[in-house]
C-alpha cells in the first residue's frame, strides 16, 4: 500500500492534462474520449448488470478467491464484497466505454473474464464487435456465463483454461484490435502474456494495462513494454496503462491525469 500511495504521488507530479500534449493523435484520444463526458445511458446495462451479480448467491461458494477467508458474516455483505473486490468502478466502466466507442475495435481480446464487469462494459459499448474473453476459473465463468444469456446479451466467446492453453489457441493466426489485460500477474507471466500477444498484432492495435503501478514488479513491468522496440506510444493513467503499436507514430510516453 506505501509504494502504491508513494507511485501516485509521483505520478500527480509528473502527469499533465492535454495542454501538455503535442501529439496531434495523443491529443485527440485525451480530449474526444478521455476527457468525453460520460454518457449515463451508455452505464445502463453496466449498472443492471453489476447489480444482478451482487445478488448472486453462487458467489458464496467460489473458494477459490484469496481474500474470501476476511469477509464478514453476513451473506450480502460477502457478495457485495467480492462485487466490489474484483469489479471495476462505475466510472473506470464509463471510461472503458468511451474507449471502445472511440476506437471502434473489431476484434476484442480480453485476458482475465473475473465477474464480467469489464466484459459487460466492452460488449455494451459496441454491438458490432467480437469479443473472447479467458478466464483460469470454470465456477465464475458458468455464472458468469447464465447471467449473460440472462440479460440476451450479445454472443461473446468465453474461453475456459489455464492460460498456457488458450493464450497459444487465441494468438493462433488470429490478429486483435484490442486486448485487454486485466488483474495483476507476477513479473514473468504478465512479460510472457505480452511477448506472446505481439504475434498477433497491426499497426493500430491497442493494449490496456492494468494496475501498472500496484507494486515495484508491475512497475518493471511496464517500464520493459514501454522500452520495447515494437512499442511507439504509451499512455500511463497510474491506473490503466495504453499501448500502442502505430509506426507513423515517434515513441514517447505520455503520463495524463483523467
């Protein structure tokens, strides 16, 4: 928790808004997306979403999530909780939509399905793409997955395994838009899961980086893809770290507050 508290404080210092920008790309994605006022309409099926989960008493028996033995007694409260343990914030939802329909991605790969937060928002944002999302964990991907057909959401790809074997199946002669790395993996996993993924990239293809600055390993992390000779732009917004891969682009690294 220091060194999270000490990163942000670091990243207030260094950080600017789009008046320190002079990317003509860079200023367009900060002012027209990041900047863009959310769209409380667009959170709709996001909030109902989020709110069919904290009620889900299937929740209760996943025994597998490392933090379950410090909840409290009481039912709700354990379910609300995990909710809110492995979900995303209504507005990193709204920003992640934004993106989504900025971007307008084709192909959307998702590394990490957890409760379906980040899929809900990625599949609502925009009708026409197509998403896969993988995940290690079977019992949360099939509540996950009877939620989905639920609420008739569009038809998402759900891809259940140890990474090891769907990471190789999905890169396999396929090329993404978009991939979405969620969680926080250990130094050498989250280095793999990137040199892997670069086999199926084109020049305007976007990665998103979570929890870049959770601890000193994350960091290190993220300083390696920033230094990659594959990498031009990164945008590091302390929470979400953006990639991306456009050779008409120099390579610099921005730090914006949102």
């Amino acid at each position: 928790m220091f060194h999270k508290i000490t990163s942000f404080f670091c990243f207030i210092i260094k950080s600017k808004n789009e008046h320190g920008v002079h990317s003509p790309f860079v200023f367009d994605l900060i002012t027209s997306c990041f900047y863009k006022k959310k769209d409380k309409n667009d959170l709709t099926i996001f909030l109902n979403y989020k709110k069919q989960l904290s009620k889900n008493t299937s929740l209760l028996e996943i025994s597998n999530f490392n933090f379950i033995s410090n909840l409290l007694f009481s039912n709700k409260r354990k379910r609300s909780r995990i909710v809110k343990d492995l979900g995303i914030s209504n507005e990193r939802a709204g920003l992640l939509i934004n993106i989504i329909q900025y971007l307008k991605p084709k192909s959307i790969l998702e590394i990490g399905t957890s409760l379906g937060f980040g899929t809900v928002a990625l599949s609502s944002a925009q009708e026409s793409s197509k998403i896969t999302t993988l995940d290690e964990n079977e019992k949360t991907v099939n509540i996950i997955k009877e939620l989905f057909k639920k609420n008739t959401f569009k038809p998402i790809k759900f891809l259940t395994d140890d990474f090891e074997i769907t990471l190789p199946r999905v890169f396999n002669n396929n090329t993404y838009d978009f991939i979405y790395f969620k969680g926080s993996y250990a130094n050498k996993i989250t280095l793999k899961y990137f040199e892997s993924s670069l086999s199926s990239i084109h020049n305007d293809s976007v990665f998103l980086f979570e929890n870049i600055h959770s601890n000193k390993e994350s960091e290190k992390v993220w300083k390696y893809i920033k230094k990659h000779n594959k990498v031009t732009v990164t945008i590091d917004t302390f929470l979400w770290g953006f990639v991306f891969f456009r050779k008409e682009q120099e390579k610099e690294h921005f730090i914006i507050r949102i």
